[in-house]
C-alpha cells in the first residue's frame, strides 16, 4: 500500500497534515482502532496519515479519484457529502479536510456527518479563510464561500456540534501569502494549475509548484508554526482548522 505522496513533501499539505495530526493527538488520540470516515477523500491522499487513528473509509463525489484511491488499495465510496450513503452511528471520528467549502448545502453537510457519528463521535475540520482572501484558486477549486472562526463555530454548532478547539492556520506566512494574493487579483493573473472542474485529465486540484529552495524553508516555517499550533489558536491565517465533538 502507498505511504507516501509527493503531495506530503509540498510545503502548504506538510503543514496542514501536521497540524491536523497535532489537533487529533491532542483531542483523540492515536491507536483508538477508530471507525473514520474521510468526506471528500479523492484519491485517498490522507489515508496514510488518518490510519493512526483507525480504520479509514473514504467518500468522493467524483468517480475519477476513486479509481485511483482504488488502485493505491484504498476504500473509497462514491457519494455525496450532504447524503452520506451510511448508516446512524457508523463512524467515531469525520474528517472534512477543505471539502464543506465546495458544497452549496454546507448545512446539510454538517447535519449528515452529525447524524453518522456516533454519540461523542468527533468532527475535524478545515476550510479556507476569509472572503476578501477570495481568488482565481477558489474559482478553480469550484468553492462556494470561504469561513470566519466565528462563523464557522456558529454553523457546527446549529448543526449539533460544540467546538472544542478552533484556530488560523498558515499563520507565519499569511503577510506573504495575504499580499501575494491581493496582488494577483489586482493584476488579473491566473495560475496555471490542472483541475477536474476544468481539466478532464486531472483527477485531483494540484497546489501550485513551489521551487526549492523556498519549499524548504516554508516547510520548516510551517514546522514553527504547528509547535505554536499545540500552545494556543493562531490569530489569523489563510486557512482554519476546527475540531467539534457530536453533542449528545
């Protein structure tokens, strides 16, 4: 089975995974032999990481990742995220890893995954920040809305959920990457990147390439500010992490 992507050696996914497996240490622990459930697993790309935690079933609503989450040997259903074909109580722990923003019923996405979850069941989040942060990307990656914390928060809890711990992610670099971003959309430039909303020969968005040695040192970067992540929530950033607990 694989166990490493190139994606893992991108800098932005190598500080997300960190965080995200610094958060489920912290709040549910590895080694639990966990039912998880992945919304919005693609290929799998997190499979190798999310397994500490248990035994990992993924759902996609596109057919063509699937195909290669199977050949890479990994459980993928096709399905929707705001008609998850499982039953009541299947799973203890739901990842939606930069998923709910791409689903016009984002409600309806929390209340499905609330209802498969089973008492006390956890629910890891993470959703791109801010609607002035609004670009091309977001254009490309076919998103519906970005998130505050606070709003954010407001919706899980609607939904069932109680937070129990929420912060900003790609902290350090937000100046940079807030600027670059603004630049852009003052210039009218538009990466060139493979998508399946546009692109029928990609089975995934691709992050842009970054040239080393710059992904190096944002990778370390990004390595700071998970050690922060695990002392207290980060004040601002392009990106949240969120992880909510099923309110019995």
């Amino acid at each position: 089975m694989l166990v490493k992507l190139e994606e893992d050696k991108h800098w932005w996914f190598a500080t997300r995974t960190r965080a995200i497996l610094a958060v489920l240490d912290r709040y549910v622990g590895p080694g639990r032999g966990l039912d998880v459930l992945d919304v919005g697993a693609g290929a799998g790309n997190m499979f190798h990481h999310l397994s500490h935690y248990g035994k990992v079933v993924g759902l996609d609503n596109n057919p063509k990742p699937i195909e290669v989450a199977k050949q890479r040997g990994y459980d993928v259903r096709l399905g929707s995220a705001d008609e998850i074909p499982f039953e009541d109580a299947s799973f203890d722990l739901v990842t939606l890893l930069d998923t709910v923003e791409h689903v016009p019923n984002e409600q309806g996405v929390f209340s499905e995954v609330h209802r498969v979850l089973r008492p006390g069941g956890y629910l890891l989040v993470t959703v791109p920040a801010f609607m002035w942060l609004w670009s091309y990307n977001d254009v490309l990656n076919a998103h519906q809305r970005r998130y505050t914390k606070k709003e954010l928060k407001q919706k899980l809890s609607m939904a069932g959920f109680d937070t129990l711990f929420s912060s900003y992610n790609n902290f350090l670099v937000f100046p940079l990457a807030a600027g670059l971003i603004m630049l852009r959309k003052a210039l009218g430039e538009k990466p060139r990147l493979a998508s399946p909303h546009f692109d029928e020969d990609a089975y995934q968005v691709e992050m842009e390439p970054t040239p080393e040695p710059l992904n190096t040192i944002l990778d370390y970067v990004g390595r700071v500010e998970v050690a922060l992540l695990k002392l207290t929530p980060l004040p601002i950033g392009t990106s949240i992490i969120t992880i909510a607990r099923k309110r019995d």
